[in-house]
C-alpha cells in the first residue's frame, strides 16, 4: 500500500514542485511505482510533465466533484513507472464545494483511497498556501517533505506551517510524520549559504536531509522544456542532487 507524500510550503519559490517532479521522476527510474497528483490549481507539475493543462479534461476538480472516479483522471507520463493526476487553474473554485461538505478537510483522502494499492508512493504537489485545498493535502499525507530555499528568510512562515500541520494531526489523532526538510537553491561558497543551512540543520535537526539541490540554471529551464531537470540535462549538478535525494530517500525508508 502506498504512503501518500505531500510536497508543501506556503512560501513561493521554495522548489516545492521541482522537487515533487524530479523525487517522483528519479524515484520511478530507480523502479518504484509512483503516482504524482497535482493538487495545485497553479497545474505546474502537469505542465512540466509535458501536458496540456488548460485543455485537460479528468483532473482532480472532477475526481472532488465525483464526477468521475480517482482511477479514470490517471495519466500514464513518458517515463515508466510515473503516472499523473493532473489540475489546472479550475481547481481554485473548488474551496466552497469542500466546505460544504460534511468533512471538509477529508475529500482528497477519501479519494485517494482507491488508488493507494496501486503504487509504491503518492506525492502530492500540494498549493502554496493554507487554505482548505492545502488542509485536505495535509489531511490525506501520511507524511511531508518541505522543501526551504537557502534565503536569509528561509524559516519565515515556516511556524505557522508546522503549526497546522500539528493541529490536524491532533485532530485526527495521527502524526503525520516530517518525512523530510530539503534546502533547495543552495549556494554552498557563499557565507549566506553556509548560515541559512546551520540555521535550518539547528532548527529540524534529523528531519533536515543532508542533499541539498544547488542553485543551478539547469534546474531553472528544465521545466521551460516541460521535463524534470533529471532528464532535460541528467549530468548536470541539480540532476545529480535530484538523484542523490532519490537514493537518500530510500536509504531512509529501508533504516
């Protein structure tokens, strides 16, 4: 049965769907089955797996509506062994549906239960706010990963998520585990960079992974060519850091 991943930061640029792509990306060529649903009405992690999004049709505004089931919205990508629940910008109407409903912070999970025997990992692309979409994403995650760049105001904003994701575990009296704390746009030779990691590492302790994804062009364009950097350029320094958090994401789950 698949453990569900959510990907999340309320603060832009953090490399929240970066990171949800290429993990997803580089996880499935090391051969585990791997679902990427794109809860972010943004639809960037559809776009950069090279799919249309304003032409779509099945996304996860139709799986919440019920009108189709979970299984029919799936996409096979061009990379085997990773599949696509896409989105587009439809899905930032859906706030007043979920509220509506009698567990409003429960529909994605409910949802997503019909599909967690099918993969190894779901990871969600989660939007980059706290509203009632990112509450559901918080709802159904078994755990986190939070990816933080490497900027003087790294840990701004970062209380307050820590703090909801508290508060619904305590809700529904289950811990949702931090899987992981990844510091993205790193610049290891500067003195800035070297601070906001030993902030970061003070601060998460163990929960901090050692990969850090440097700052790199390549990261940057790959996804102006609708493919995760791993593949665009796989000898560049962000895909081998991609890589690297792909197998020290392994090592941990076999600990």
């Amino acid at each position: 049965m698949a453990e569900i991943i959510a990907v999340l930061n309320q603060k832009g640029g953090s490399g929240k769907t970066t990171t949800a792509v290429n993990l997803a990306t580089a996880l499935a060529k090391k051969g585990k089955k791997i679902a990427l649903v794109d809860f972010d009405p943004q639809g960037n992690a559809t776009t950069y797996l090279g799919l249309m999004k304003r032409e779509m049709k099945n996304t996860m505004r139709d799986v919440l509506h019920e009108k189709i089931d979970v299984k029919d919205a799936v996409r096979i990508t061009e990379y085997e062994g990773l599949e696509l629940i896409p989105s587009n910008i439809k899905l930032s109407g859906i706030e007043g549906y979920l509220n509506a409903q009698t567990s409003p912070i429960s529909v994605l999970k409910s949802k997503l239960k019909n599909i967690k025997e099918d993969y190894d990992y779901i990871f969600i692309d989660a939007p980059p706010t706290l509203n009632i979409i990112a509450t559901n994403v918080l709802t159904a995650a078994d755990s986190v990963i939070i990816p933080i760049q490497a900027d003087p105001f790294a840990l701004e904003g970062m209380v307050d998520l820590l703090e909801v994701i508290d508060i619904i575990a305590e809700d529904l009296n289950s811990p949702t585990e931090i899987k992981g704390v990844l510091i993205t746009k790193f610049r290891a030779n500067t003195k800035l960079g070297k601070e906001v990691k030993a902030e970061v590492q003070k601060y998460f302790k163990d929960e901090l992974f050692k990969t850090t994804i440097p700052d790199n062009i390549k990261v940057s364009e790959a996804p102006g060519y609708n493919k995760p950097v791993i593949v665009y350029d796989p000898d560049c320094a962000g895909s081998k850091a991609y890589i690297e958090l792909a197998d020290e994401f392994l090592a941990r789950e076999n600990k």
